[in-house]
C-alpha cells in the first residue's frame, strides 16, 4: 500500500469523540463512507481530524486520553492474535507480525538484551514533517495502550523502565504519573522499555475458546436489543457490555458516550429508581451465572468480573445466591446429566 491509511475502526473512534465536541463532522463521515478501502481511511483524513480535535480542546496530549481509552478489539484480526498467544512475547510478535494491518504509517520494531525489552515506534521522517500534529499523537496513544494491555492480558501491574519521545512533551509530569517512571524527550527514537521477564509472563486469557465465548456472549446480549430501548438504564447496559476489556467502565467513560455529564447521568438513573452501582452489581450477577456454565474457572471468572483475586468473587457470590461459585456449579452439572 502506498498511500497511507489507518484502519476505519480507529479513525471512527477519534470521530465519535469529535462529535461529542460538537464538532461538524459531515465531511469526514461523508469521505469515509466513499473511501475505496471499506476497512481503512487516508491517514490525510485522520490527520486533519486530528488537527481539529488539538485546536478544539488545546490539549496536546490527546493521546494520552485516547491511548487509555481504547481496547483491544480496536485491533480487529490483530488483537484476536495477541489475546491467543500464549505470552507477551507471544503477542508483541503477533503485533509486529500483523500492525500493517492497523496503519501503514507507523511501524513496531522490538530490541532485546539481557536486562531489557524496548519497543519502538516508527514513523517515516517525510510523513513526520506532514503531519506533525497527528503523528504524534498517534504515537503517545499508541504507547500508552501497549502499557495498559500489559496489564489487561496478565493482571499485573508492571511499569515501563524507561520511555522515550523524539519529540518535546507537554506537561511530562502528567506522563510520569502515568507511565511510573522517568520521561525523556527529544531523543532520536521514540521507544518504551520493560524488564525482560515480562516477555515470559503468562496472558491470562490465552485460551482460544475462552475468548471465543466472551465474544459470542457479548454479541448475543447486544443482538437480544430488538429495538431502540426506552429506558436510560438499559441503554447504560448496552454501553457496558460494548466496554467490557475485560474491567467495566466507569461512570464518566458511559456519560461521555451519552455526551452528557456524570451528575445528569446519575440524576436520569434515579429517576428511574437506580443507580451505576446497582446496574453494575447486577450485571455482574447475571454473568457470573453465565461464564459458571462454560468451562472456565473460578479464577478466570472472577478476574472477567473485575474483582482482583478469585476469594472476592467467592464473596460475592455468596451474597448473591447462598452458595459457593462451585457448588452452584457442581449442581448445574448435575441438573444436566
């Protein structure tokens, strides 16, 4: 390819955000929809875009929101490699292996030693000079979702040794908070380093028929909304299984779906009698009993359910239904013999 493109699913997230500004968008949906690639958009498109959303909200860290804000599924056949590798290492391969797949405009390249991993972030030095703005952004998101899957494919909190930008930073010490560690800008390349046993560490969800399931459940919850629902709490639903990755949402990341603030939100809920709590508590519960009728285990399911160890599930559980996870479980089998 030698235009250059990112894929359609990234650019409409950066729209979707444009239109919560109150952005006019109607010539970006317009050329998006006749573009000749159905999975992909000019990077001339996402650049302007981009463009606007830096002007908009004088922010020049806008990557930084979008790298935490996005998922792995934004990754499309991408992110279904990583998540079935059986490592990290497995998975970065996988990223290097199919990122051309996401935008022919950066590049992943790994380095190795005895005492390291960086991963490093390329873009060509003409597309730099074109669009600045846009490049740059693309990469502080970028970086900032390598760091945050870290945690969402092993459940652990590891932090960067050292990250690296080629370019000036605004505000480095919101990226330190961030990131845990020491930025440096204005270097020649644009990395982020890890210790390298984290390359061996496990991805929790490695198994392939774990994530087909998840992927059906989802589907089949979203599909069973027949029509436009009436009511804001079962919209709220909606929007928390379409977040799911795997940690629920929080209460401002739904209201910025709604384009409305989180005191109008939590006012629209009462009014209907509930609360984000409430509906969060009972998803859960609904699930719970859901992902106890396939095979995964009491471990997996509890991390699926956002609760930090396998014991506080347990609880929960108790609290909900009288009985254990796996009892309740040991009396399904028994219910279907």
């Amino acid at each position: 390819m030698n235009e250059k493109l990112i894929a359609k699913t990234i650019f409409i997230s950066y729209l979707s955000y444009a239109t919560q500004l109150k952005i006019d968008t109607a010539r970006f949906v317009e050329n998006e929809v006749n573009t000749n690639d159905k999975d992909y958009v000019s990077f001339e498109q996402f650049a302007f875009l981009m463009r606007l959303l830096v002007q908009k909200t004088e922010n020049q860290n806008l990557g930084l929101y979008f790298g935490e804000q996005s998922n792995i599924a934004a990754l499309g056949i991408v992110g279904q490699l990583i998540q079935t590798s059986k490592t990290i290492g497995d998975g970065i391969e996988q990223a290097l292996f199919g990122f051309n797949l996401i935008s022919n405009v950066i590049a992943l390249r790994l380095e190795k030693t005895n005492t390291s991993f960086k991963l490093y972030f390329d873009i060509e030095t003409d597309v730099k000079e074109e669009y600045p703005i846009a490049c740059k952004q693309l990469i502080i998101s970028s970086m900032t979702f390598v760091y945050k899957e870290i945690y969402f494919l092993t459940l652990k909190k590891y932090h960067p040794t050292d990250v690296s930008f080629e370019f000036e930073i605004d505000n480095v010490s919101l990226y330190e908070r961030i990131f845990h560690c020491e930025i440096v800008s204005k270097k020649e390349q644009t990395f982020i380093e890890f210790a390298p046993e984290i390359l061996n560490e496990k991805i929790v969800y490695a198994d392939y028929e774990l994530f087909v399931h998840l992927e059906k459940l989802v589907c089949k919850r979203l599909s069973s909304q027949t029509k436009k629902p009436e009511k804001i709490a079962d919209v709220v639903r909606e929007i928390i299984y379409k977040l799911l990755d795997p940690d629920f949402p929080k209460l401002n990341t739904v209201a910025n779906h709604l384009h409305i603030s989180e005191r109008a939100l939590q006012r629209k809920l009462k009014n209907e009698k509930t609360t984000y709590s409430q509906l969060l508590n009972e998803l859960k519960q609904s699930m719970a009993l859901e992902y106890l009728a396939s095979t995964n285990s009491i471990k997996e399911i509890s991390y699926m359910l956002g609760y930090s160890n396998p014991s506080a599930f347990v609880n929960a559980f108790k609290s909900w239904y009288k009985v254990s996870p796996s009892i309740y479980r040991q009396e399904l089998v028994r219910a279907n013999l």
